[in-house]
C-alpha cells in the first residue's frame, strides 16, 4: 500500500460509533494527577490521564467497575454503567496499595494523550523503569520522536532533536517553567536525573502560547516528584561495565496538614579513561556531578503554594591521554567545570472552583557558572535568567474557556574567551582575550481561547505580542484543532509561528574542540519560523480486551529568518551566519502498538525525514541529519507482574556530512546508517527491585570520531564530526527501593 492511499485511508475511512467515559483525576488540593493509570477491571482496556489530569475510555461490555491508581494515592474503584458517563475523580494519599499498582499498572498504547488539544507523548514513571534511564537524555531510547545523539566526540555534550531540528528549536520546561537556556542546553538531558522525574511530556509543533514564543518544533516537559505525595523514601543506585556509579535518593513528608517538603539528592562518577580505537583520545570525558533539590508545598482550600531550590556542580574532563604516542610534551585537554542553581516559586489562588477560575503567579530564577577550556582555547561564562509569569484562566461554561497573562524574561550573559585558533603550540602569537556582554530582557502579554463542543471537536487560538530589547515588537499567532468523533478515531492540526534568540557561543562551545576557525557574523537575526501539523490516532478494536493503536503525523517547518552553522564552505572554520535562502524540515512519521498477548505490548514506530538549508548559495541536506529511523519496542510483564522483559531496537538511518577539504579529505562525504539494541530484565519485590541490562549489544561505534587525533595541534583537528555512537556495548545492574507509611512530623 502506498503512502498516499494509507493516508486517505487513514483520514477518510467511516469508523463505526463508540461510547467513551470521559473524566479528570486530581489530587485533594485540585491539582492534576499527570499519567494515573485507568483500567476497566479483569480487562487489558486502559489509558493514562494526561498533562491536564483528563482522560477519554472506551467503555468494554465486560466490565462496569473503573480502576483508577496512582503512585502514592489510593486506588479507586468506581461502578460505571452509563457509557458516557462524565467522571471527576479526587484520588486520596494513601500508599496501601503502592506494591498492587506498581506489580498490575500497565500503560497500554502508545503513550499518546487520546485527550489533549496537541499531539502529545507521554512517558509515564512506569515507562521509565522499562530501562536505566540514567538521566533525561536516556529517557527516549524507545520514542521514535526524539533523537539523542553526541553533538561531539570531546564533551560528551548530546543534543536533542525534534523534527530533524536541533534542539534550540525545542523548548525545555520543568514543572511547566521555562528553563535551561543558554549554555546549560548542550548538557542539559545530562542535568536532570531520571530517577528524579515523575513524567516526561512531549508535545510536536507549536505549543500553546502561555509558555510563551520560543517552541518552534515543540516542548519536552518534565515532571519531578511531588512532595504531597505519600510519605515515602526511595533509593535507585546504577552501575555499569564501564565503572560508571550513580546513586540516587529522594523521600518527602508531612509538616502538618498543610505543608509537604521534599528533598532529592544525585551523585554519579565517571572517571575511566578507555581509548578503544587506539586514537590517543579518550572515548569518554571524566565526569563528576552532585545535585540536590529541596521541595515545598502548601495544600491550602484555595490557596496553593510551590517551591523548589536546587544546586548542581559537575567537572567533566576529556582530551589526549599522556600515554598516547602521538601525545607531546603539552597534551590536547578538555576541561569544563560548572555551578548551577536554580528556584522557583508557584502561587495559586481558586476563586471559583465551579468554573475553574485562578490566577497563578510563577516566579523563576537560574544561575549558570561555566569555566570551560579546549586546547589552546577557552570560554568562561556567568549566565543568569529571570521569569515571571501571572496568569488568569476561567471556564465559562462547558464550551467555552478563556486563558490570559503577561510574561517577563531577562536574559544576562557576561563571557570571557579566547576561541582564535593557534595552529601550533610553539607558536608565539597568542591572542588576546575578550569580554562580551549579552542582555535582553523580554516583556509579554498572551490570549487564549478554546471551544470545546461535547469534547468531540475542540479548537483552541491564542496570540502573544513581545517586545525584545533586542529585535522590538513581534507577534506570536497560534492555533490548534482537534476533532474525535468517537473513541476509534482522533484528528488534531497546528498552525503558528515561533521566535528563538541566538546565544552563538553559549549554545555552541562544544564546536570549539576543534582547529575551526570562529567566524561569528554582527547583527545576527532572531530566528523566526511557521510550523504546520496534522496528526491521526486510531484505536481500532481488535477483539474484547485487545486494540490496535496507529497513528500518523505530518510536520512542516519553514524558516523565515535563520542562523546557519556553516562547517560546509571551508573545512577549517565554522561560519555563523544569517540566512539567505531557503530553509525548512519535512517530517513524517507513523506508529503502531498491539497488545500481543496478556502481559506484552509491541510497538513499532518509523520515521522520514527532509531537512533542508541554503548554505553559500546553496540548498542542500542539512549535515549530520538522518533521513530515517525505525524503533521497535516489545515490554513483557507475565503473571502477577514479578518480572518485567523490555527490549528496543532502533534503526538509524545515513546521512550527508559536512563537506570535507577537497584538497586533503579527511572524511567521507555522507556516512551509512546502523543499529543498536538495548535490553533490560526487571525482577520486583515488595519494596525494591533488581534490573541488569544493557545498551547499544550490537557494540556499533563510530571508529574515527576524532579528525586527525594523531595532530591535535594542526589545522585539520576535529571533535565535531559525530554522527554515531562513540563507545561500543555496556552492561549495567541496578538496584530499586522504596519505603512508604514512615513517621509523619507533626
């Protein structure tokens, strides 16, 4: 079947009628419960709520009891006999069931939201025991979504692609704030613990306005354990085949029967020096970090009060090994050592719980302390950000919602650096150093309307208006639809427009690594871009207990104004450019899940690619950019749940390279796709758990990720040129716990 035909097929095929029990699940407070579990009983029938704590089911004539359940909330049963029935549902903290709900819960599908507006991924706190998921970067090995690849062979910083686009295209958010900007996004999937999160959500095209204007190809929102959750203490402590050690701990209680406090601590070391292919470099940097974050939460009547603090320090060290024999007596190094704090507050004030009405106030705050050196040269940066956001949202009625505020960003940059190229260390020019100031500050005002017709058809339009110190006034439009006539069959697009301001040297120190020459053009435009979608889902009842879920999306980018990385016109420099030309990323992609037998979902996922950008006059592929991508996923849970199978293979597709010196080419101009396998054996108990597993079993890796590594101090030095994994097979073991029901502070 060709793609056209499936795609009519898919959008135009009379799917028969179906009831759906719709509902929300909230805690005590009337906060959103984000991915509780909602089973039909003695059925494999079931969803999970999504980021608004809502949830859409198709009622089985089975059953008529709703299970509904939650990590740290008591489990509910609810009688259900009306097949379209409307349910709100306030789950209780009560941990007595936490062992039943850990053993039984099963997200069935694909982890897309059947109930939001935007075309979401959801990947659940269950989801992510399905591997190590050391941290967020390795959060995504079984979503064909979102690419996580090294962005060189030096830093071991990874870069986040969505959309074929680099990861300054997506907005990171924590607990729906905006954050890590800057120099903190190259590293950034490495600065969040993955025993941390609670969710992971991941929203494609243009999000809504309220998180204002820089989501050019989506948002990757994280949810971190909640301190008004069931007192509890958990561990989670990982080692692997390559000495790398983490330990992890996080617990919260009661202060009273207001307050709820929270601590989480991170600690991990990495401090092995391999040099596998015998290049003289290692093939991963040293690296050390702390973290600690401390959470607060008052769960007033109407009034609702959230604080969080954290630190974070890491050292990372990479570069030539003393032994190498190409070493001299002054060895290439990389070094990078930083200090981040953040903090941030959420106030919220329910006036009308009838219609939902509140003003929320959010106040954030970071600090980014960076000290970074590669070879010869250096970056030293002290990154601050400020944010503040009030918000006033209503429901009218049933059909109609509005959602207004005003917004304020400021970002500092104070950077000191020397990133002139010295081709030979007896050389006896050395430039001088410079100092560079970057400041913008950014106030906002937004307006949002849905309607929302029996939640079969719901469209949603907003309009944003800022006015940078930078680049003036622009407007923001963005719009979204979805329409799902029944529970077989869901139909959402998107259409708007986003803005991004370039932080050239912040966002881009890893290219430094290198015998580049930095050229870095005055007056660089914001980056400005148009993004339409259009996605299907559908849940095709397969047999009682069983459903076959597909779905299929189409995104288009297109750059109106962009900042081009130029490493194609002269292999020995790095041109930052503005666009001349054309510019734009077709994506599409298609998704199927099974539930095979009781106990084991299969999920196969593929994905097309065109990335194209005009560089010297030239449109062309996008380098380092693959064109396809298969995943295929199978998760294994028999019996009472005891022990859990999880297995993913992912089929990484070639692509262009960035063109090689045609005098003296040191590299091929496109390179050829390849495979890798991971695997993971769960065994639960009562309070802990034992898992083994391992990553990348195929042991591909990338053989030369060092361009001329035998002459580190030449001109045809190179980290940059990774497109593959940097290091073969690892095994690692880990172990689990967690404790409930311990002595509350009175």
């Amino acid at each position: 079947m060709n793609i056209k035909l499936f795609l009519v097929l898919l959008f135009c095929f009379p799917f028969a009628l179906f009831a759906q029990v719709t509902g929300t699940v909230k805690d005590a407070a009337g906060e959103a419960i984000i991915g509780a579990n909602i089973l039909w009983q003695k059925t494999s029938t079931g969803t999970t709520t999504d980021s608004n704590g809502v949830f859409s089911i198709r009622k089985p004539a089975s059953s008529q009891i709703l299970v509904i359940s939650f990590l740290g909330y008591e489990t509910q049963e609810i009688v259900v006999r009306d097949k379209n029935a409307k349910l709100d549902i306030v789950l209780k903290e009560d941990a007595a069931q936490l062992n039943e709900v850990e053993i039984r819960g099963r997200n069935i599908g694909l982890g897309k939201s059947r109930v939001s507006i935007l075309n979401q991924d959801q990947i659940t706190a269950t989801q992510l025991t399905r591997a190590a998921c050391c941290n967020l970067g390795e959060s995504f090995t079984s979503n064909a979504s979102v690419d996580v690849n090294y962005s060189d062979a030096s830093t071991g910083a990874k870069q986040i692609k969505l959309l074929g686009l680099s990861g300054t295209y997506v907005q990171m958010l924590t607990e729906n704030i905006p954050n890590y900007r800057g120099a903190a996004m190259p590293f950034a999937l490495g600065y969040i613990p993955g025993p941390w999160m609670q969710s992971i959500q991941v929203s494609k095209g243009n999000a809504s306005v309220k998180n204002g204007y820089e989501a050019i190809t989506g948002q990757i929102n994280v949810e971190f354990k909640k301190p008004q959750a069931e007192p509890s203490v958990a561990v989670n402590m990982y080692m692997n085949s390559k000495s790398k050690f983490e330990a992890n701990f996080d617990a919260n209680t009661s202060l009273g029967q207001r307050w709820k406090v929270g601590v989480l601590g991170h600690y991990e070391n990495y401090d092995r020096m391999d040099d596998m292919n015998d290049d003289g470099f290692q093939d991963m940097p040293q690296v050390k970090q702390y973290s600690l974050q401390n959470r607060w939460a008052y769960m007033g009547d109407n009034y609702v009060f959230q604080a969080s603090i954290k630190g974070m320090k890491e050292n990372r060290k990479s570069g030539q090994l003393n032994s190498s024999p190409y070493s001299s007596a002054l060895a290439y190094t990389i070094g990078m050592e930083v200090e981040r704090y953040e903090a941030f507050t959420k106030n919220a004030y329910i006036f009308d719980k009838e219609h939902n009405s509140n003003v929320a106030l959010i106040l954030s705050g970071s600090i980014h302390n960076q000290d970074s050196r590669f070879g010869q040269k250096y970056y030293n940066l002290k990154e601050s950000n400020a944010y503040a956001s009030l918000m006033f949202e209503s429901e009218l009625n049933k059909q109609h919602s509005i959602s207004t505020g005003i917004s304020l960003n400021h970002d500092y940059f104070n950077q000191d650096h020397q990133i002139e190229n010295i081709p030979a260390i007896t050389s006896s020019y050395y430039p001088q150093p410079k100092q560079t100031l970057e400041k913008e500050t950014v106030p906002g005002a937004y307006a949002q309307y849905t309607y929302n017709y029996d939640d079969k058809f719901i469209l949603m339009g907003g309009l944003r208006v800022d006015h940078s110190s930078l680049y003036g006034t622009f407007f923001t439009p963005r719009a979204h639809m979805k329409w799902a006539p029944n529970e077989v069959f869901s139909m959402r697009a998107s259409a708007g427009k986003g803005y991004c301001t370039n932080h050239v040297m912040a966002e881009n120190n890893f290219l430094f690594a290198s015998s580049r020459n930095v050229i870095i053009d005055e007056n660089l435009d914001q980056e400005e871009a148009w993004n339409y979608g259009i996605s299907t889902l559908v849940d095709i009842p397969v047999a009682e207990e069983k459903k076959l879920s597909l779905s299929a999306e189409y995104y288009y980018t297109n750059f109106l104004h962009q900042m081009v990385i130029d490493m194609d016109t002269d292999a020995h420099q790095v041109h930052f450019s503005n666009l001349k030309g054309d510019s734009y990323s077709h994506t599409f992609q298609v998704e199927a899940s099974y539930p095979v037998f009781k106990g084991m979902d299969f999920t196969a996922a593929y994905r097309y690619t065109d990335v194209k950008q005009t560089i010297a006059g030239k449109l062309m592929d996008r380098p380092l950019t693959p064109k396809h991508k298969g995943v295929f996923s199978l998760s294994y849970k028999p019996g009472l749940g005891k022990w859990q199978f999880d297995a993913t293979l992912q089929l990484n597709g070639g692509g262009r390279m960035p063109t090689p010196d045609v005098q003296q080419p040191l590299w091929e101009n496109s390179y050829k796709g390849y495979e890798q396998v991971t695997a993971q054996i769960t065994r639960w108990f009562r309070h802990w758990s034992i898992y083994v597993g391992g990553e990348n079993l195929t042991g591909f890796r990338q053989m030369n990720p060092f361009i001329a590594a035998n002459e580190p101090w030449g001109k045809n030095f190179d980290s940059t040129m990774v497109w593959g994994p940097v290091e073969g097979a690892m095994f690692y073991v880990g172990l689990r716990f967690n404790f409930t029901k311990f002595a509350k502070v009175e």
